[in-house]
C-alpha cells in the first residue's frame, strides 16, 4: 500500500534514499535528483539595494522548455559579471543542480525605477541583458539565476520552468504575495510594495506610502529571492528528496490558465500564498468540484483579491492591482480588489480552504502544534494523540475556524487546537484543517506559515518526522484519487443553410476520446464567426451544464460563412461551415458615421445608411431624410431634406456648440424609422477673452479675478496656450498684478488670479494676449477704503473682444 510503503521510508525522521520510496520508482523526479548536485547556489557577499551592486530580473515568472528568457541585469559600477542557473531540489542534499553557466559578461548600471505618483508602481525599463533558450531536458523546477559581479557580489532572479506534464501533484510557487511585500528598491527611500510597513517616499492615491500596483519588471529587494528561502524550499526539498512525483508552476499560471489544474490529481499551495485573483479562485473551485485534491501549506492564504494587468510594454499578467479599499478602487463587482471574505465579494476563504486567517505573532515567536481528532487517518503511524503537541511549528501567521463565516460543503475536520498569544496580547487559537468535498476531493490547510519548516532543516531545526508523516499521508491520499476524465473534443452541431437575420442554435457537447460526454468539463466556450456583417449574434463565453450547452446564433451576410466554438484554456476549438441565404433587406433604421472629430464652426462630413435590423444596405430605399440636431445654436448648418443614392451617401453638416452633440436622420414618412450620430464637438480657437471681476474691493487687500478664453461662438477654448500679461490704471506703486502667465492644457481655457488695487475710487484691470493683442479685455473695479461702506460683491458682466 503506497501510505505505508511512505511511512516505512521515512522512518528515522526522513533520511530515507530516494530508491526506497516506491511512489518515486518510475517518475522524472527521481531521475533529475541523481544528477550531479551543486552549493554554489547558495549566496556569499549579498548586494544591496542602496548601492545596488548586482541585481536583476526576468522577463517572465515561468517558460516552457524550449522557449526563450531573458534576464535584465544592472550592475553598480559598470564591470564583468556572470549569470549561473541552478533548479532547485534535493541532489543528495546539494539543494540544486547547475544548468547553464554564462561569464564575462558586460555589464551596465540601468536607470533608476521610479515610482508613478499616482499608483506608486515601480516598473523598471532596463535594457535587455542576456537571453537564453530553456532546453528541452531542463525539467520542471523552480529555478534561480545567481548573479555574480566582478567584485564578487550576488543577487538571484527568479522563474519557473513548465513542462506540461500530467505529473500526480502541481506545484504552485507564491510570486503574487513575493511581489505584494517586494519593496524594491529597499533603499529607505523610494521602494514601495503593497504594504505602508515597508514603503518609501510620496504618499500615492492610497493615502499613504503604500503602492496600489506592483510589477514584474523589477527585482526582488535584498537578496531577489522574496519568501521562497522563508515559506517554500522546505518543502520542495523534501518533495524532491522523496521522489514525489510533481511539477511546477506560479500563481500567474493558475490565474492564466486555471483549467491546468484539472489535469493532476493534488494542486499544492507551498509558501505563503495570500494574494489570489478571481480567475484562481475560479480555478481552484472549479478543480475541487472535479475531484482535484488541494493542499495549503501555509496560512493566510487567499486572503486578498487581487488584478493583474499588462505591463506598459503589452505583456500580460506582469502588473499585480490592490487597492485594498473598494472606495478606492476604480473598478466595481466581483474583481474589486478587497478581502475575499469582505461583505463587497462575500466569498470567504474558508469556504474553500476549511479555516482562514485570524492573527498573527512577532517573528520567531512560534507557538506549539496542538493535535485534536487524532483518531483521523492523516494521523495516521504518527504515534499522536489529543492533546500532544508539536514544538515551533505555529507561527508567524496563523489560521483558525470562524463560526461567523460559511464553512466548506463537505465532511470537515479540525485537525489541531493551538493556543497562542497573538501580536495585540489576544489569546487565540490556531486550527488546521480538512475536509472532503462532494466531488470525493480533500481539502487540507496547515493553519501556519511555518509548517513546512517542519519537513526540512534548511530554514532551521524544526524538522519533525510526525509533520513529515502527515504531509506523507496526505500526499498518499492525493495520489490514490482518480482522475478526472479528459476532454478531447468539443462536438459542435448547427444547421447546414440559415437565413440571414433568422436566429439558429448551435449544439455543443465536450466529449472525451472515445466520444463520450464529459459531465465534470468545467471550461469556459468561447464564440467567433467569419462573418463580420453588421447584425451578427453571437453568445457570450459560457460555461456548459454537465459538459453540454444549445446556444442562439444569428449571421448576417450571404455566403459561406463559419462558427468556431474553443476553449483556449484547454486548446479546444471547433469550426462548422454554415451556408448564409440572402433575405430581401427592407430599411427600418438609419446608421450614421463619421471619422471626423468635428471643431466648433467647422464643417465635417457623415455617412448615412439605410439599413434592414440585420445590418444589410437596402440599396432600393427611396425615402427622404430630415436631418435636425441637439444643437440649435446660431450658425448650425444642417443639410437639407434629401435621398440616398443605393441605400448611402455622405453628407457635410457644422455645428457650434462645444460638446456632446447629435444629429439625427428621420424618415419623412416613416417617424419612426431614425438613425443618430452621436459626436463630441471640439471648441475653436480662441476669438475673446472673458476678464471676470468684483464690482468693488477694498484697497490693499486682493481679490481674484478669473480669465476665460472663448472661440467664436462662446465656448471655452479649452485648447488656448497663449501668453497674457496684466495692466491697470491704478498707478500707486503698491499695487500688484499677476506676472505674465503662459496658459497650458491642463489649464483648460480658464484660470483664476490675484490681483491687489490701492487707489480710491475706481480702477480699471485689464487682461491682453502678448502675441495677439485683439485678444484683451478689462473690468472696472471701485475701490473702497478699509470700513467704508461698498458695494455688494457681485461680478460685473465680462468683458473684452476684439
């Protein structure tokens, strides 16, 4: 039996050999981990990020073989420097194998990442250093590249090698919440993550120093490892020491492609894995409910909703958006960037993982592990009882059940009780957990960070062969579940001839290799046509009830035509021909287009078109057009009642009001047969300037007076960059007026000003263009004594002009 075949192993705390675990008799694990380990790996003399000796990144958070990466590498001052790529693992204890060696190369200093003031995001536009092609033996893993400077400084960056394989168990790195917490660059005074804590320079929209958006395209801080060395190379050591049968892959991979989960028998969270997207959470879902085991080996995990966006480059998934605060956030609904169980999303982490995040304690200040239910098989040759607990294994964040939040549908199980004393002086109780979903799945959480430095000592001493036997029995359990069945092929059924305009359905039926319908298909199906016709109606991206759906499709232009129905996701795609016939088209509506962005006073051209409701031209349509529009100002020129030569023609139309406008086709015989044009009409350049100013002011004290620049038509000229200079007819020497001001666009046509008069009883101020001086324009002003009685504090009417 494979638990016990485990258990027999890893007797004496572990120290088993490979070739004694039969599970890893006849997977690539075992072979990889015979190769020739290496300790060079491992850092001497650390580059900081003040001085920033060496420090790099990649260009992607994992690559498949074969595909190509490039590292971006900036070094401090400009020397040789060299590039050594191990992948972490076990290598009789080694810890890694070296797989490429790149020397002499010639470095740079790249220019400083400076943080968007708004965001705070820090992406850095570094100069591509060295690319390189993962081969085609380099097995999945999660590997470093240790950078080594001339001087003999060394930083890592990091990525994920994919392969692919239907491997027993996906690994899956935590790089969102590496990212979350990189402060890059920890200099004390520019670094920024998604935490105040750790957060330099300007406040941003956050209100404080904190960043809302973090990227790839930067280093890690200190050492460029994040929380890998902390949460996660315990595990993967003792993963790979054991010949577990596993490969790997990042969030972003879980949030890019979340249907590879069902490909495995266990998804494994390993490191501190707080930050999740909707598409993960999706995923992760999804997976359980088809029978896919998960294992979160830390706590706090899932705890934030997260975003990711393309970098300023175009590439995805390289940008992560937390605002943590749904005022705050510009986007609304289920991708608001708050905590899952917040009230706005209503998904609590616990309804996946069976216990969330309650507290935390100071670092090192772990608690002891305190077993209840013991009789449960994951204790199983474990020796333990209710009550007995585990030295150092709790900390430093810690999960527990909340009775006040849903729990998971399934038979759930509090596997430990774990007093503590959290960071505020609350007394507290940690709780791991687990659960089986109706789909037959188990659903494991560690209810601490620190659990995996109890299957290996390279984080320090608190190896325990009772938390390497749980691990053990839980990954047996993982392993004997059966797979889900896979799709082959999506079956798409539609009719062979349709009527343009005439809704058809479209059957579609996921099928496995011999044809059989596959229930638990969880894919999204998405729709194309080759036709491209106005009046097409295709279905939204949709999910398939027990792996089938019938769907409306409407096509529009004559011919042979196409549907394809797919699931990138998956790589499905299914294309039918489909004959489109011709309908008579009767006009029943008007489109009217333009390209033009038409400017105050200025003529553009529109397109009308007479159109049948599935976008067809009726090139016969005989009627006469009225045109009228929202704009009724003086100097509108709309063109006369017309006709349309074979269903279209162009028309010229001015309009002279700045703004939203529209100008709107009716059939003179037929009301109810219309068409509108909806544009956004630019204000002309600028004719007058407006000087607005109080009817009086007190001497000596200033007042402000506001200058507008309009086209000829009244509007604002928001376009207006003119320089204007100021004059008055007060000539006592204590007056002050406004330096002369250059207007810019932010400026928008209008701007306030000070302006300070001495001379009782009247004055003038005026306001005049220096390059063009037909742009003026003055305002009277009284001027009173301090306590003498004045007039009320209402503008005159503006005025000016040339």
């Amino acid at each position: 039996m494979l638990l016990l075949t485990l258990a027999s192993a890893l007797q004496g705390g572990g120290r088993a050999s490979l070739r004694d675990v039969a599970l890893a008799a006849d997977n690539p694990i075992v072979i990889e981990n015979e190769q020739p380990g290496s300790s060079g790996w491992q850092l001497g003399l650390i580059a900081d990020d003040a001085t920033g000796q060496i420090k790099g990144y990649a260009s992607a958070t994992s690559v498949g073989q074969n595909q190509s990466l490039t590292l971006y590498v900036s070094v401090n001052p400009a020397q040789i420097y060299s590039i050594d790529v191990y992948r972490i693992g076990w290598y009789d204890g080694m810890g890694a194998r070296l797989r490429l060696h790149a020397g002499q190369l010639a470095g740079i200093r790249q220019s400083a990442c400076k943080p968007d003031a708004s965001t705070g995001l820090i992406a850095c536009s570094w100069t591509p250093s060295y690319t390189f092609t993962v081969g085609s033996d380099w097995m999945s893993g999660l590997y470093v590249a240790v950078l080594t400077n001339n001087r003999g400084y060394q930083n890592y960056a990091m990525f994920v090698v994919r392969d692919g394989r239907p491997a027993t168990y996906l690994y899956e790195q935590a790089i969102a919440t590496d990212q979350a917490y990189n402060n890059y660059p920890n200099d004390g005074r520019t670094g920024k993550s998604l935490y105040a804590y750790n957060s330099f320079g300007a406040n941003t929209i956050a209100g404080d120093a904190r960043a809302v958006k973090v990227s790839f395209d930067r280093p890690y801080a200190d050492d460029g490892s994040g929380n890998f060395f902390y949460w996660e190379v315990d595990l993967v050591r003792w993963l790979e020491r054991n010949g577990y049968d596993v490969t790997y892959s990042t969030d972003v991979d879980t949030h890019a492609n979340g249907a590879a989960l069902l490909t495995h028998r266990a998804f494994l969270s390993g490191g501190h894995d707080e930050y999740w997207s909707k598409e993960m959470y999706d995923a992760a879902e999804t997976a359980r409910d088809a029978g896919v085991g998960l294992a979160f080996f830390s706590a706090d995990a899932v705890s934030v909703q997260i975003r990711f966006e393309s970098s300023t480059a175009g590439v995805p998934n390289r940008v992560i958006v937390c605002y943590r605060d749904a005022n705050l956030d510009p986007v609304k609904g289920a991708t608001t960037t708050v905590s899952w169980r917040d009230p706005y999303l209503n998904r609590p982490e616990q309804r996946l993982r069976g216990v969330q995040n309650n507290a935390y304690v100071d670092w090192g200040n772990n608690f002891p592990y305190v077993v209840t239910n013991s009789a449960h098989w994951i204790y199983a040759g474990t020796g333990l009882r209710d009550g007995d607990s585990i030295s150092g294994i709790v900390g430093y964040e810690m999960d527990g059940y909340m009775p006040a939040y849903p729990g998971p549908n399934g038979t759930h199980t509090i596997l430990s009780r774990s007093p503590f004393t959290d960071v505020d002086g609350q007394a507290q109780v940690a709780s791991a957990s687990i659960y089986q979903a109706p789909s037959g799945a188990w659903v494991f959480s560690s209810g601490t960070t620190s659990w995996t430095w109890g299957l290996d000592d390279f984080s320090g001493s608190h190896v325990d062969a009772r938390i390497q036997r749980i691990t053990a029995n839980l990954l047996s359990a993982f392993a004997a579940a059966a797979l889900p069945p896979a799709v082959h092929d999506l079956k798409v059924t539609a009719p062979g001839a349709v009527q343009s305009g005439r809704q058809f359905d479209v059957a579609i039926v996921a099928e496995d290799a011999q044809g059989n319908t596959v229930s638990s298909y969880s894919g999204t199906v998405h729709f194309a046509s080759g036709d491209s016709g106005s009046g097409v109606t295709l279905p939204s991206d949709s999910a398939l009830a027990n792996g089938q759906g019938t769907f409306p499709v409407t096509l529009a232009t004559p011919g042979s035509q196409s549907v394809t129905v797919s699931d990138p996701a998956n790589s499905l795609s299914t294309t039918v021909a489909i004959t489109v016939n011709a309908q008579q088209a009767t006009a029943n509506r008007f489109v009217l287009s333009t390209t033009a962005t038409p400017t105050a006073g200025g003529a553009f051209a529109f397109v009308v078109t007479a159109q049948d409701s599935s976008g067809n031209t009726d090139p016969g349509y005989a009627g006469t057009l009225h045109f009228t529009s929202s704009d009724t100002s003086p100097g509108v020129l709309l063109p006369p009642d017309a006709t349309l030569a074979s269903g279209q023609s162009t028309f010229s139309a001015t309009l002279t009001k700045a703004g939203p406008q529209t100008i709107t086709a009716t059939d003179t015989m037929t009301q109810t047969m219309t068409g509108i044009l909806s544009t956004n009409v630019l204000a002309g350049p600028a004719a007058t300037l407006d000087l607005r100013a109080p009817t009086a002011a007190t001497m000596n004290q200033g007042f402000n007076v506001t200058v507008t620049a309009r086209d000829r038509y009244g509007n604002v000229a928001t376009s207006y960059a003119g320089a204007v200079r100021f004059t008055t007819s007060d000539v006592s020497p204590l007056v002050r007026l406004p330096a002369d001001y250059t207007f810019v666009l932010a400026d928008g046509g209008t701007k306030d000003f000070s302006v300070t008069l001495e001379t009782p009883p009247s004055q003038s101020v005026g306001v005049a263009d220096r390059t063009n001086p037909i742009l003026s324009a003055s305002a009277q002003v009284a001027v009173k004594v301090p306590g003498a009685p004045s007039a009320a504090q209402t503008p005159l009417p503006p005025t000016g002009g040339p």
